[in-house]
C-alpha cells in the first residue's frame, strides 16, 4: 500500500518513491528499450526491495542478449571517459572560482580607492585652505610667497574671531589676549608683524627662508588650538 504523504511521514515517503523509481519503473524502462525480439516476454518486474546485487542480476536478465556484456565491456570505458569530464569539471570549477575572488580583490580595492576619494572631499576647509597656503610657500614664485603668508594672516585672523577676542584690528583682539589662554602669542605677533611688513613696505624683497619661517609660525599657533589637523 503507498504510504499516505503526511508531515510526520513526509520523510518515509520520500524513500519509498525513491525505491519505487530506482528498483521499478528504471529496469522496467531498461527491459522495453533493450528488449530486440518483440514476442520476448519480459520478466516479472521487481516489487519488493532488493539487493545491490539482485538489481543487478536482474538488468542481466532483463537486456536483450547481448546488451549487458556489451555494457559490462564498455564500463572501463565509461569509467575513463566520466573521470576525464570529471576533471574537466574540475578544473572548469577552480578557474571560475580564482577568477570571482580576483573580481572580488579587484572590487574591495575599488570601493578602498572610492573611500580614500570620499573621505579626501571631507577634509575640512580650513585644512584645504592650509594644504593651498603650503603648496604656494614651498613654489618658486615670490608672488605665491606674499600670497601665502597673506592668506595665513587671515587664517590667523580668524581663528580669533573663533576664540571670541574683539577688536577692531587684529592687533587688537591680540593686546586682549591672556598668555595663560594663548601659549603661541608671541609667535602669532612675530608672524603679524612679518605680514605686514609685506603688506606695507614698498619693494620688499622676500626669501623663501624668511617665508617658511612665518609659516612655521602661524601653523604652531594653529596647531594649538586645533584649528588644523
């Protein structure tokens, strides 16, 4: 009797449909296609389980003559030729396999790369500002020097603002300031002053040197108050 496909017996089901394919409805269908003589009756088909071995002896039965020597024969053949696509396969496989994790190191490297890029457009503009203000006093051109210790000032100027000192002038909101507030003050006089000799003495001439000097300046007092990283 066939097992009614219940949830608990769901599994047993399952094996018996198997056994029911595997023992007989496959040697029933070897029997019709190999069988050459057509008055040839057919053996009594399998209904119980059986043996490896007994289903084996019964596809031996059941061939036309010939068939199953032949196919006894031809197994080393077989054999040969499914190991052969075997390792074909398998060799197919692992290729695929090293070309997707090439893909995938290629991918984590692009999106490290987009990331580096992202976080480059976040850099704060007051950072931005400075990395210009560096690029112009290490160039060779003295109008990029005066540009440079100019836009520092204002920087300067500012970070003053930020801290809430007033004044009308930045020399000032820098009289107002509290050295134990303001460790780098007197640096950040020493660089104002170099400013405005630029801004106010006619035909001054400019050496790089003095240049990076003030610059070292105005990046300590910066780096003081973090107002660049």
């Amino acid at each position: 009797m066939t097992p009614e496909p219940t949830v608990g017996g769901t599994l047993s089901w399952g094996l018996w449909l198997l056994g029911e394919f595997a023992f007989k409805w496959v040697p029933g269908a070897v029997v019709s296609i190999t069988t050459s003589n057509p008055g040839m009756t057919p053996p009594t088909s399998i209904i119980a389980p059986v043996s490896a071995t007994q289903a084996v002896d019964y596809l031996q039965t059941a061939s036309a003559p010939g068939v199953y020597d032949t196919l006894f024969q031809e197994w080393s053949s077989f054999v040969v030729v499914s190991m052969l696509l075997t390792l074909g396969f398998s060799a197919l496989i692992i290729y695929c396999s090293v070309r997707m994790f090439q893909i995938r190191q290629l991918e984590r490297r692009q999106f490290a790369s987009l990331q580096q890029t992202i976080t480059a457009q976040d850099v704060p503009k007051t950072r931005l500002r400075w990395e210009h203000i560096l690029d112009e006093a290490n160039s060779g051109s003295e109008k990029s020097w005066r540009l440079a210790v100019l836009e520092a000032d204002i920087m300067l100027n500012e970070l003053l603002d930020s801290l809430g000192y007033k004044g009308e002038t930045m020399a000032d909101k820098m009289r107002s300031v509290e050295r134990g507030d303001f460790k780098s003050i007197d640096l950040a006089w020493e660089a104002h002053r170099f400013r405005n000799r630029i801004a106010h003495e006619a035909g001054i001439m400019l050496s790089q040197r003095e240049v990076r000097r003030a610059i070292d300046l105005y990046e300590r007092v910066f780096r003081e108050f973090q107002f660049i990283e």
